[in-house]
C-alpha cells in the first residue's frame, strides 16, 4: 500500500511526511521540538495537555499538534512569543489545580512538568491555587499513586489499555473532581486486573505515580524504548 | 555617594536559602564592598530599617507576624525579591493548606502528646488560615525559585543588581 507524501513547512522550515501523520509526528522526525505532557511515542494521542497547540495559516484556531493530521502546502507555527505565553499560562494551570512541591517530589529533577516549567522560564505563579485535598493509594505492594501530583495527561490509563492489554486504570469523576482510577475506584492493591507490569509508573511523567521506597529526586523514569516498539508489533499483527 | 542597602528577611522557611547565600563564599566580600547590609538574620538588628534598596525574602507568608513584616518590608523596599521556593510558590509550608488549621494544630499539639495537651496561644503569632507566596500579599519585583536557588544564582542576582543591570534569573527553577 502507497501512502500519499505530503509537504509543508513548520517554522519556515521545509518538511515532508506521508498521510496520516500528526504535525507532531513529522516534527519529531525532523528534530523539530515542540512541547507536550500527554503525548507520548507508542500510544495513541489525546490532544488533552494543550502544550502542543500551533498556529496553522489560514486557520483562526490553534491546533493540537498531536491529533491534527498533516496536509498538502500546510504552513505550520510551532514557536513564536504568542505560543509560547500560551504554553505558559497552560502550565501555570496544571501546576495549580494540584498541589505540587517539587523540592519534596519523588520526581524531582526527573519531572516533565517540572522540566517544562524551566524551558518556558516560568518562575512563579499569578493565578489563585486550588490547593484541593486529595488522597494517596499505596495500597499497591511495589507502587503508589499521589494524585496530589496528577495531571491528568492518562499516560496510565493509556499505556495499561494498548499496551499492557489489562485496563486496569481508567477515569472516574468530572471537572475538578476528575481522578484517574484502578478497577472501578477500588484499592489498587485489591485490584484483580494490574499485573504490577509497572508500565503506567514508567510513563507518568510526573511524580504521580512512583515505585516504592524510594527517596526525594531518587532516579529517572524516562526510559522507555519497549513503547513504539509494541505499538507497531499490535499494528503488524492488526490488533 | 553612600553604598546601596541590602537586607534579607526569614519569613516560614528553613533558612535554606540563607545557607545558600552563605554558600557564596569569598563572593560575599564582593558583594558588600559593594553594598551594605543594613538587616537580616546576619544581622543584629531588631527594626527593619527605612530606604532598602535589595530585600531577599526567604519564606512563605504563614503568620499574623509574617504578614505585619511583609508589608512593613515592601513599603520600606525599592526591590523586592521572592527568595527560593516557599517565597516563590509557599513550596513546603503550603503543603498544611488542604488540612486547615484547627485540624494541624490538634494533631501537632493534642493527638500526639500524653502530658497537659494544649494548643500555644501566648508568645508565638497565630497562623495565616493557609500559607501564601509573598506574591498573593505584596507586589513582588523578582521571583527567584529553586530549593535553595543556587549560591551562583544568587550572586548573579545581587551583581546584576548592584551593577545597575536588569537581573536575568536563567536558570532557576522550582525544586533542585
């Protein structure tokens, strides 16, 4: 099967990709960075975190690079003064609808969020906080989650369902009240379906979900080849 | 002409970041040939004084008393700085904010003692329903993260300052 190629230039640069790309795809590929807290390579994308957005000419919307489809002759901005307050104020929003505290975090100085906080030079916060009070479930005998430290991107829910195949994380509650969940709002140590594969822990890109027993800033987790890997094996396979 | 005046104040914080600005080293000499340091926990002085040009402020706003010091400094300062994370975000401090008062309180004083539990009303300020930035109460001209931010951040700042330069705080970040 052919797939049509389509050009098109994103920041003024000339790039190339085939149908069905995402703009983000085609931008990785050429090395082109754009920011993103739920896109993650090896499992499909939800244009939830809004970090990617861009400016496509001719479109009064911006777009999530992420989920939107590349065309023929598409002049894309992935960067400009513009996209970067709104990548700013995105993540200004994120940090405040949980409570986060970086100096304490397991995560610390392996966070993504926190990380991006640093490129977009955020150094302090103008909203009001939502400081809500929220739980932890270390009722896992290897894991924990801290939902003070969530933001929602279902990297977990994600990976658990296309990858892993057991669908042990989902979402429960709307709004403000929206929590990621195990087996229908069970203990995630009572659940009968995670096969403490230990997947989700390793895509969180934040300190949300961390393994046990380990300290303050203890190690990175962002080491994850296995995932587009997978993903194109279910694909040859057609699952 | 007289030395600009540098002062620093410890609000809710654990000094941290005063250990950090120590951590200059000989950079300290540099810094106050150039400047004078009219107040501070460095400092033997009990009244913040009048016409401070620098304030690093260390700490979140969790008192009565740090809210009295944090007006009395931003009417008294040209610059004021938000110093480190508690300034910045109330980083640890902040963390109380979802449990409130009454029930910190009670598990600090009540649950956890056997002998004449009571809670402190006398000699010590009471506390802030929660524990705010220095931004939520005064304006703040320069936001400083990091836990602590690194002595060389600091330096740059206090040069930049001094030097009549608008400070670029590149590199600091929130945690360490």
């Amino acid at each position: 099967m052919t797939k049509t190629v389509y050009t098109l230039t994103i920041d003024g640069r000339d790039v190339a990709g085939t149908q069905g790309q995402t703009i983000m795809d085609v931008a990785e590929e050429n090395g082109i960075d754009i920011p993103g807290l739920c896109h993650l390579p090896g499992i499909h994308d939800r244009g939830a975190c809004r970090l990617c957005v861009v400016e496509i000419a001719g479109s009064p919307k911006l777009a999530a690079a992420c989920v939107t489809q590349i065309a023929e002759g598409m002049a894309v901005t992935a960067h400009s003064e513009t996209l970067q307050e709104y990548r700013r104020a995105a993540t200004e929003m994120i940090f405040l609808e949980r409570n986060h505290v970086c100096s304490v975090c397991v995560a610390n100085n392996h966070c993504e969020l926190q990380g991006l906080a640093d490129d977009l030079q955020l150094t302090h916060f103008e909203l009001p906080r939502i400081m809500p009070k929220v739980d932890i479930d270390a009722s896992h005998k290897l894991f924990a989650i801290d939902h003070n430290r969530c933001i929602l991107c279902l990297r977990c829910v994600r990976v658990c369902d296309e990858i892993e195949g057991a669908h042990t994380w989902d979402v429960m509650h709307r709004g403000l009240e929206t929590r990621v969940q195990t087996d229908m709002g069970i203990p995630w140590g009572e659940s009968p379906t995670c096969t403490s594969c230990g997947k989700c822990v390793q895509v969180c890109p934040t300190g949300a979900l961390f393994e046990k027993g380990r300290p303050v800033a203890s190690g990175s987790k962002t080491r994850r080849p296995f995932l587009p890997w997978l993903r194109v094996r279910q694909e040859e396979r057609g699952l | 002409m007289s030395k600009p005046r540098v002062a620093t104040v410890w609000l809710d914080g654990c000094s941290g970041c005063h250990m950090s600005l120590i951590d200059m080293d000989e950079r300290l000499l540099d810094i106050f040939e150039r400047a004078d340091l009219v107040y501070g926990p460095l400092v033997d002085i009990k009244e913040f004084p009048e016409d401070v040009d620098v304030c690093l402020v260390e700490g979140a706003v969790s008192s009565e008393e740090d809210l009295h010091r944090i007006r009395q400094v931003r009417e008294r300062t040209k610059v004021l700085v938000a110093f480190g994370d508690c300034a910045v975000t109330s980083n640890v401090p902040g963390m109380r904010n979802p449990i409130g008062v009454a029930p910190l309180m009670d598990r600090a004083y009540r649950e956890n003692v056997t002998l004449n539990p009571q809670v402190p009303t006398q000699w010590v300020p009471a506390l802030l329903p929660t524990s705010e930035p220095i931004n939520r109460v005064v304006p703040v001209d320069i936001f400083l993260p990091g836990c602590p931010p690194h002595a060389d951040l600091i330096y740059t700042l206090l040069d930049d300052l001094l030097s009549g330069r608008t400070p670029a705080v590149a590199g600091a970040r929130f945690g360490r």
